[in-house]
C-alpha cells in the first residue's frame, strides 16, 4: 500500500470539529473587538511579497511555493490585506479592522508546530495609529489565551523597532561593532552581516547570543516620538495587569515591521514555541505605493495554538450539544417530521443512519457527543409524540409535538 505524508497541520493533527471551535473562539473574539471578516486569495502575486516582507527574509527567499514565474502561494496575510485596502481605495475611505483565517504555504522542513500548509487567525487594523489601540490587543489576546485556557503556558515577549531612521542607525552600529568580532559569529550569521545584520538575533547558536547580548540595544537608538509611544504601551499592559517581557533581541522575520513588535511564545526554547505574532507596519502602504498608513497586526497559528490545549480544555471543547435522532424504520417519514421541527427551532439534529435497532441507535448516540437523543417509535408516531433523552443524566421525558 502506498504511504501519502500530509503537508498540512489541521488535517493531520486536529479533528476538524476542535480546529472549528478554535477558530470560532477567535472570531467571536474578534468580532467583539471590532474586525469584520476580508478574504483573501490563495495565489498571490510573488513580488507583492517581495517588496512588503522583503527579499532577504527567510519567507521570501526561501519558503514561498511557487504557482508559476510570477505567481505564489501566499506565505502570510498582512502585505495581501494592506494590497486589499490601497486596491479599495482605501485612502480615500479611510480606517479598516480586517479579520482572516486559513491556510498559508512556506516551504519549511515540517516537524511538530511546523507545516508546510499552515492555518493563521490573523487581525489587521489599518489607519490606526495609537499605542492604547495596541495596548488594547495585546490585553485582550492574553483575554482570548485565558478563555482558551492557555494563558498560563504563554509568554508575551515585546520590543520596539522604532522609525526606519532610527533603526538604520542602530543597524549601521551593530554592523561596525560586530565587524571585528566576525569570527566570533556562526556561519549563517556571518553571513546575515552583510544581507541582514540585524537578523543576527534571531540566531540559536550560543556563543552568538552571548555576543548580541553584549552590543548595542535598539532602545537605546529610539527618539522621543518612539520612546513614548513605548512608555504609553508599557504602562497600559501594566495597568492591566498584563505580563511581559521586553526583549530587545525581537527582531521578527518580516522586513515591514515599525515600532512595536512581539510574540506570544511558550516556555519552550525552540524555533516553533511562537504561537502569535505581529507588530505595528507603519510604512507598508508606502511601500506598496500608498500613502503613509499606520498599521498594526497580528497572526496566531490555529495548528501551535492546538498542540497547547490541554486534555481538560479538551472536555469542555468537546461539550456534549444537539440532538441524535433514534427512530425505527417503519416511522422514519414521522421522525424527519419531528427533526425538521427541531431544526426549525435552530436546534442541530443529527439523522441515525441504521434505523433497526433502538439499543444499537442510543449507542451510537452516546458516540456522536450528541446531548439529547430524540427517541421515535410506534408508540411516539401514534400518539404524536417524542422522547426526549438526556444523554448526560440518562432521564428521559415525553412531549407531545405540535404538528
Ligand atoms: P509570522 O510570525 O510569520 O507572522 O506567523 C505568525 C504565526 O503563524 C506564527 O507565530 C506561528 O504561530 C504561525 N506559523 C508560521 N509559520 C508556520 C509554520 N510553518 N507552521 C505552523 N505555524 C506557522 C506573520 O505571518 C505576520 N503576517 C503576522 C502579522 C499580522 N503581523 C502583522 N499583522
């Protein structure tokens, strides 16, 4: 028999009803905060990419599938919403709060928390240019990890990459101090020294941390404009009692980031411990040929955020609801009539598929995490009646039904 290994998360490491649930918390979430759902395309153009994430990131030179020479499998949502808004006309009409969920592509070696096909709940907010608007999302995603019972087993790491300006003055003095310290370096970052200097953070390698951990810090680089907005930011996640660590290493892989940037990650010291992140883009719209639209975003990865629910989260996931329809063939036109009736009631029935035997029915019943099964025999379809069972308490009642 031949083996077939599956490039995506869900498919393989979620049942589809937990990966909806999730989802569904995070568009609840979402909706209370504002955002209105926007779809976004599958095939995106490659130089979209090209200019919003940049050329010398890891996602664009590396990870995007291709469709064809200029087309590409989108690796992320961010530079495509801001392409949505500037195609809108979006400076003409002003502030949007977009909200997105489905499957990106990056061509990464998969292994636990890392797929080739991944889904993203992502949330975009262009045309706000606030730090209480970014204070505000990062309290209530902590919100969102709490009802979702992770909260606990997650670290927000933030930090600020301040104008363009001031972050090509610390780029251009991190560069003249490593210079002489270059073999001290591992390879791939001796290599970034020259594409990406900055990117020299991101690497694992020890004695490299070390030696980062040494030099130049970007806080120090930030003017007065950045250095409030960061106070403002700061003091709101304190207020709110929201903890966080500040850590000035944060780079992210994404070359359009301004300002705030941070992660939510767990505990865990491994490339695929983030389980969101985001920051403010500021300059993106420029960059695409816009005008200059501050921006701030974020994307949780559906797939990470699942590896960390817990079996007790799970129960209450999987909370019993509906109805299970036990009836016996000879008065199955009786029990369609009583599930219509259900289901016009907006209640969620599902139809038995082997109507011989009730016992084999309310085991399957039981099976299908169904709350209540709707009992119909003779006697039922006689007397225009239904049993009701409560599959939880095992009690079980008879109503007349309407018809
Ligand atoms: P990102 O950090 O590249 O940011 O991805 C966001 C999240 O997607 C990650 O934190 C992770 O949970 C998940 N993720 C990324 N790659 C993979 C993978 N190969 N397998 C499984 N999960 C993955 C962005 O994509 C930005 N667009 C976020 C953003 C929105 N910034 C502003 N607005």
């Amino acid at each position: 028999m031949s083996s077939y290994s599956c490039l995506s998360g869900f498919s393989d490491n979620l049942n589809s009803t937990r990966a909806m649930r999730l989802e569904d918390a995070c568009w609840r979430w979402s909706e209370k905060l504002g955002f209105n759902q926007i779809r976004l395309p599958l095939i995106e153009e490659r130089t979209l990419f090209e200019r919003a994430v940049g050329t010398s990131t890891d996602v664009v030179e590396k990870e995007m599938f291709s469709v064809n020479d200029d087309q590409v499998l989108r690796p992320e949502g961010t530079a495509q919403a801001m392409r949505a808004w500037l195609n809108a006309g979006g400076q003409r009409k002003g502030p949007v709060r977009w909200a997105y969920c489905g499957p990106m592509f990056r061509n990464e070696r998969p292994q636990a928390g890392r797929y080739k096909q991944f889904n993203q709940f992502g949330c975009e907010a262009i045309m706000v240019n606030e730090s209480a608007f970014d204070a505000d999302i990062l309290i209530n995603m902590a919100e969102l990890f709490s009802t979702l019972a992770v909260r606990d087993k997650l670290v927000l790491r933030i930090n600020t990459l301040g104008t363009m300006a001031e972050r090509m003055r610390y780029r251009d003095d991190l560069l003249q101090w490593l210079l002489p310290q270059k073999d001290n370096l591992d390879e791939v970052s001796q290599r970034r020294l020259f594409s990406n200097p900055l990117r020299i953070w991101d690497s694992k390698d020890s004695r490299t941390k070390e030696l980062m951990a040494t030099g130049p810090c970007l806080l120090d680089y930030l003017g007065s404009e950045s250095l409030q907005a960061w106070r403002r930011l700061t003091t709101a996640l304190d207020v709110a009692g929201v903890n966080y660590v500040v850590e000035p290493g944060l780079m992210r892989g994404l070359d359009y980031y301004n300002g705030l940037v941070f992660e939510w990650t767990t505990f865990e010291d491994k490339a695929q411990n983030t389980v969101a992140a985001g920051g403010r883009y500021d300059g993106l719209a420029k960059l695409l040929g816009g005008v200059q639209a501050p921006a701030f975003g974020f994307a949780i990865g559906l797939e990470r955020l699942a590896l960390l629910l817990d079996k007790e989260s799970e129960t209450v996931e999987t909370e019993r609801e509906g109805y299970f329809m036990a009836s016996l063939s000879d008065v199955d036109t009786y029990a369609l009539q009583v599930a219509l009736l259900y289901r016009r009631a907006g209640e969620k029935v599902f139809m038995g598929d082997d109507m011989t035997k009730l016992a084999k029915q309310l085991q399957r019943a039981d099976a299908s995490n169904a709350r209540y099964a709707l009992i119909v025999g003779d006697t039922e379809a006689k007397n225009k009646t239904v049993t009701v069972k409560d599959l939880l308490t095992g009690i079980q009642t008879t109503f007349a039904v309407p018809f």
